[in-house]
C-alpha cells in the first residue's frame, strides 16, 4: 500500500496504483455484486452502507496461485480478486 493506493508490481514489471474506496465500491463478492443465475439474472446484490473503516485495507492474502483476498477493517472480506480482474481494472492497462 502507498497512502489510500493499493500497488501491484506484475511479473512483467508494469506497477498498477488502485484507489482503496474504487477497489471496496467495486468488490466482486455476491454480497456486493451479485452472482447471476442459470440465465444470467443478477441476483444477491444488497445496498451497501459504507463508513470510514470500508475503505481501511488491514491485510491482503494470496488465494492460491490466481487471486488475493483483501480484507478490510470493517470486518468485509468476502471478495476474491482474481489477478486477471485486476490487470483488467488498471487504468493503464485498458486496450
């Protein structure tokens, strides 16, 4: 982390700085996004109330060999960031 940014250095060395309210806003867990159905029907989505703590990252912990787990002072950590939804997500890496 660097302030409010969370960094990635990727094996290629390219750097990508997320802002931590845009990764906690866009958290990809069923809770905050959904999950669809057989039919692609997102359901499961609630409103979020988000407090000073939602946007604290206290720990982040590899998921296998494929994504991490953030884990927020506010008690949320049901996200799984893929490292691909990651790259996909960097501002500097959008084709």
């Amino acid at each position: 982390m660097l302030g409010n940014l969370f960094v990635v250095v990727w094996d290629d060395g390219h750097e990508s700085y997320y802002p931590l309210d845009e990764l906690r806003r866009a958290c990809p867990c069923a809770v905050c996004s959904g999950e669809s159905d057989f039919f692609g029907r997102v359901s499961g989505r609630l409103p979020q109330v988000y407090t000073t703590d939602s946007f604290s990252l206290q720990s982040v912990e590899p998921v296998g060999n494929y994504a991490l787990q953030l884990n927020w002072a506010d008690g949320h950590s049901y996200g799984i960031w893929t490292f691909e939804r990651l790259r996909a997500l960097c501002p500097d890496c959008a084709p």
